[in-house]
C-alpha cells in the first residue's frame, strides 16, 4: 500500500484548486458535493464552474497567481487540467509541506482521491493506488449494492445516544458488546427500516445496558429469501445481503451453484429440499431445523429457488414461524415463469393477444387429472406451467378438452437464466415431443399466442459474446 486513506477534515480550512475546463469542474464538483470551502484558480480565466447556487456559496475565486498566492491556512491543494502549473503547484506544495494532487499524475501527487460510497456519517473510501480509477469505480458499485440504504441514519442514531450509553457502561468491551447487539438486533433493523421511532423507543427502554449487552442469547431470525431462476445478478440486493449477513442457509437443491457462491464463506449451508428422486429431509423437519436454529440466536437463511410464495411451500414455513413467535422476514425472487419468459423473450402480455396469466402447476399425470382445465379456455390467457415435465401428455389432453387449439404456441424452456438454458417451441400438439427435446433440469411450460414473440433459442456462448465484444471496442 502506498496511500493510507485518511479522512480530511473540510472545516478546518479551504482546498485550493487550479486547472481549466471540464477536469476542473468535476473536481469542483466532488469538493462541493462533500461541503469543502473551495479557492478555485481557473487558469484560462473560465469562471463558469456549472455549480449550483448553494455549491456556489463555498467558492471563492482568486485571481492571482497561484505560484506565489499566499497558502497560509489552506488544507490541500488540487490541480485538475492545469498542465505545466501543476507540476510547478506541486513543487511549491511539497516545499511547503501541504497535500498536494495533480490529476492523473502520481509522480507529483502526496495524496490520491478515491472513489466514495457517501451515505452521510457513513463514507467509504476505495482506491487503488492510482492504478486503476475505473476499478475503483466498479469495487464502489459493488459496496453501494451491498450497503443498506440507511446504513448513514443508523451510524447517526447510534452517534446521538453514544455519549449516555458510555457514561452508563463502563468497561470497552461491554460497551461494545452493547452496540453490536443493538446494531444486530431489532433496534438496528428498525432504523433500516425507516422506523426510527420505533428503534428511538426501544432503546430508551432499556433499563440497564450493561444488563442487555451481557445477555448470552442474541435473538435469532428467519428471512425467507427467493433466489431466482439461478443467474446469481439476478439476486436482488436484499437477497444478496442477507446471505452475507447469514449464520446458517437452509436451501432447496434447486438453487443454482453459483448462487451459494454467493454466500459468506463461514456461513454452513445445508441442503433441505428435494429433488426428483430424492425425498429431502421433508417440511416438517426444515420447519423444525429453522426454527431451533433461529431459537438458538442464530441468524437464518431459508434460500429457495425463484420466489419463495411461488410453488415454494413459502406459505407453510411463515405459518410454522409464526406458531413459534420467531421473527421473520420475506425477501422475493424472479419466479422462474418470469426469468424463462425475460430469458427467451416470450412478452407474457400483449395487447390484443393476452390479458391474463396463470401460474399453474402439474407435478404428477394424476395432478394434471385434478386440474379444472375449464378455467383456461380463453386464447387470451397465457399458461405457465410449473413442473409441468411429465405431466406433458396430460396438460395436452387437459387443454385439448378445454377446447384449445393443437395449433397453440407452446415453448418449453429449462434451467432458465443459466449459462446452460434451452429451449424448444412448437404447437400444443407436439407439446410431449418438445419435453422430450429438452435434456434434463427444471423447465417451465408456456402455453399461448405470445409465444410467437419469442426470441432466438440460439443462445450464443460465452466466448462468441467475448469476441463479439471485442469486435465491436475495434
Ligand atoms: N419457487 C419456484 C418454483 C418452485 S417449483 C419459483 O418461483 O420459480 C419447481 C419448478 O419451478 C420446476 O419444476 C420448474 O418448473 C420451475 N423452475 C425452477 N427453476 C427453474 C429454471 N431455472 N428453469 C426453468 N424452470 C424452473
């Protein structure tokens, strides 16, 4: 590491900025943003820095050379498009023992800017080295996405009852075990939440901290979390988070390898659901497993495939949560019908086509029987079925009684979003022959005129994509 990040303090006094034209600006424009008293020397004369009239208020423009200006009080000095005059800046900064940057020019630069993740008391800071901006740029996307929204407010409210709480617990390692309870805690999810009050209460409740962070037993939680079709970026962040944040991941064996990869590394995993073939450990037992790991103070992941309240037995785990008085919370996937349909551009809607969708599921021939085929007469309705693979000639029949053209479009379409999805269109008529093209894996059935939309099954590989790419940055 050549630069230590360190935090500048802006009140203490102004950052002196030198250069022209648009390179100028953005700096002026990252200085403003953090609120810095800014002397700006624009060397072609340009004072139209395109500020704000608040951002306008903090900068004053200084008309002499900055060569030999009078720096006395100033905190650092900047110089963005300033050529030669920043060389010679820098000199003169080094001479006088002030920070100095010169854009893109480490050689003369005694400090660096970093990319910066800003919610309010909570900054984060990433750099590296002056190698490479742009993959800063993209760690900092990458810690946006995982930082909660409010994580500032949370650093803030803690900031308020900071001082009390130190007066209250003596001891550092108390008092810190009583942060991470509060921040781990209820308390802290309310604040995330947006429920300050609610967390403002019940801090003020407790009657004696030292008491609250001693306790042995952390209170333990459930997220039902929905992991999509399997292309792990299309977790949502919420998801995402709270697989980092798990202690325990209960998940269904459909979901994909590359989605557990995105799990803690200490975090244990345990494989719950079944799978054709193989039974599982069955629901009473993963209702009873999350429940004791939740009692434990554990915090729990139940990862399911797609969404969780979409053939997912979502429904029955809450209840059994609730039965027990565990605290939960539901995070939603892609349900597969909607990945497969996005996958293979199948518009589930369309105007004057389809104004309605089912969601339907045919695990078995004999489930397939109990279906009310009658409900989906209307050509308007686009079907989506659900383990819906041998129960293939069934559907058929069921939508042929219902009255459905053998002509219907069906596409069938497996392991959707993964690097390996296939899929095959037809008629209703040959919907069992299609099933038969598909090798393996989860599929999904849709059945309709959209279908007719749908893009090219022709899905090019990885490395044609790459060369594709390539091509087109000549
Ligand atoms: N909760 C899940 C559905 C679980 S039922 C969801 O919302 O997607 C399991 C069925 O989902 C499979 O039989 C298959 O029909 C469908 N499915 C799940 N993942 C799939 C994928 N990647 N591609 C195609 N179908 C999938």
């Amino acid at each position: 590491m050549r630069f230590l990040p360190v935090f500048l303090d802006l009140k203490a006094g102004p950052v002196v900025v030198i250069g022209a034209g648009e390179l100028l600006r953005a700096k002026l424009r990252v200085l403003a943003a953090a609120g810095a008293r800014v002397r700006v020397h624009a060397i072609d004369g340009n004072q139209d820095f395109g500020l704000g009239s608040e951002d306008t208020a903090r900068v004053e423009t200084a008309s002499v050379d900055p060569l030999t200006a009078d720096l006395s009080g100033v905190i650092a000095i900047v110089c963005a498009g300033a050529g030669d005059v920043g060389v010679a800046m820098s000199v003169r900064a080094k001479a006088l023992g002030l920070p100095v940057n010169v854009m893109d020019d480490l050689e003369h630069s005694s400090f660096i800017f970093p990319a910066i993740v800003d919610r309010g008391d909570v900054v984060v800071a990433v750099g590296t080295g002056g190698a490479s901006p742009v993959v800063a740029r993209r760690v900092r996307e990458m810690i946006e996405a995982l930082l909660p929204a409010r994580i500032g407010e949370l650093a803030e409210f803690i900031g308020t009852f900071r001082k009390s709480i130190n007066e209250r617990i003596a001891e550092f390692p108390l008092r810190r075990r009583f942060w991470e309870r509060v921040i781990d805690g209820p308390i802290g999810a309310a604040v995330l939440a947006g429920r300050k009050n609610e967390a403002d209460a019940s801090l003020k409740a407790i009657s004696d901290p030292s008491e609250f962070a001693r306790a042995d037993k952390p209170e333990g939680s459930v997220a039902l979390v929905g992991a999509g079709p399997g292309d792990p970026d299309l977790l949502t962040i919420k998801a995402l988070r709270a697989l980092q944040n798990a202690d325990i991941v209960f998940h269904d064996e459909l979901v994909s390898p590359e989605i557990l990869d995105r799990i803690r590394r200490d975090t244990t995993r345990v494989a719950v659901g079944r799978r054709v073939g193989k039974p599982g450990i069955g629901q009473d037992a993963i209702n009873k497993r999350m429940i004791e790991a939740a009692q434990s103070g554990q915090r729990v992941v139940r990862l399911k495939g797609g969404d969780p309240f979409v053939f997912g037995r979502g429904g029955e785990e809450v209840e059994a949560l609730r039965a027990a008085g565990v605290a939960y919370s539901i995070i939603p996937g892609i349900t597969a019908g909607l990945g497969g349909a996005a996958d293979f551009e199948v518009p589930l809607t369309y105007r004057h086509e389809a104004n309605r969708i089912t969601f339907l599921t045919a695990h078995k021939a004999r489930d397939a029987e109990n279906v009310d085929w009658s409900t989906l007469t209307d050509t308007k309705m686009t079907v989506v079925v659900y383990m819906g693979r041998t129960a293939a000639p069934a559907i058929r029949e069921g939508l042929f009684a219902a009255g459905r053209s053998p002509e219907t479009p069906v596409g069938v379409f497996a392991r959707v979003t993964r690097p390996d999805a296939q899929g095959a269109i037809g008629t209703l008529r040959d919907l069992p022959e299609l099933v038969r093209r598909i090798h393996g894996g989860p599929a999904i059935l849709i059945i309709g005129d959209v279908v007719r939309h749908a893009g090219s099954l022709r899905r090019p590989t990885p490395e044609q994509i790459i060369s594709d790419l390539l091509d087109a940055a000549e």
